[in-house]
C-alpha cells in the first residue's frame, strides 16, 4: 500500500511539472524608427540606368540650385511624372531637366527616391 501511495504521489508531482506555466515575459515594445521623407528640388546633373540582371538599381544624382549634389537610387516602386503630371518610365529623365523630388533614407544609409515630378 504504501508503495502505491508513493508511485501515485510521483506521478501527480510529475503531472504537475509538466502543466506548470511559465510566467508571461513582456515583449520589447521597440517604436518603429519612421524614415524622414524629404523633397529635394533641382537640376538632374545624371542619371545612370540600372541593370535587373545584374542587380544594380538606377543611380540619379540632382544638383540643387546651390550647387550640392545628391545622389539616390531609385526606388523599385518610384513614380515618375512629367511636367503633365503624367508616369513616364525612368530611362525619360535626362540631364539638365528641373524636378522635384521626394526621397527616403533607406536602413543602409542611402536616399531612395519614391517619387519624381519634371517641374517646367
């Protein structure tokens, strides 16, 4: 008797360990880090067409009218307008064209241009 009272108050220990629950531990909130959008007018001093098969992103380097150039790829999802506020594809931008641009800092550091308007 008292061995069945042993095996049985073992196995109920047992049974026991193994439903216990561990307390809930509270996940990090961490705020996602919004990307400051900025526009940046100006001259197209260069635009040098990407390559899908060999992976590089179109490069579009704007000259503001102080003189400070900026470079930034073109986004996958970019959307360029012309100066009738319709898309046109990317291999349209030339050199010397006024535009307007909205761009963003991408995780790696780089401008990421979303959206181009030629201004007239």
């Amino acid at each position: 008797m008292k061995k069945l009272f042993v095996v049985v108050a073992i196995i109920a220990l047992a049974s026991s360990v193994c439903f216990a629950q561990q307390a809930p531990v509270a996940a990090k909130s961490e705020a996602p880090v919004q990307a400051q959008v900025k526009t940046v007018a100006g001259t197209i001093a260069s635009c040098v067409m990407g390559d899908a098969a060999k992976g590089t992103k179109t490069e579009l380097v704007v000259m503001d009218e102080k003189g400070a150039k900026m470079t930034m790829t073109l986004a996958a999802n970019a959307v360029i307008y012309d100066s009738a506020m319709k898309t046109i594809a990317a291999d349209k931008l030339v050199a010397g064209e006024k535009v307007q641009v909205m761009c963003q800092m991408t995780a790696a550091g780089a401008n990421e241009a979303k959206q181009i308007t030629i201004v007239k």
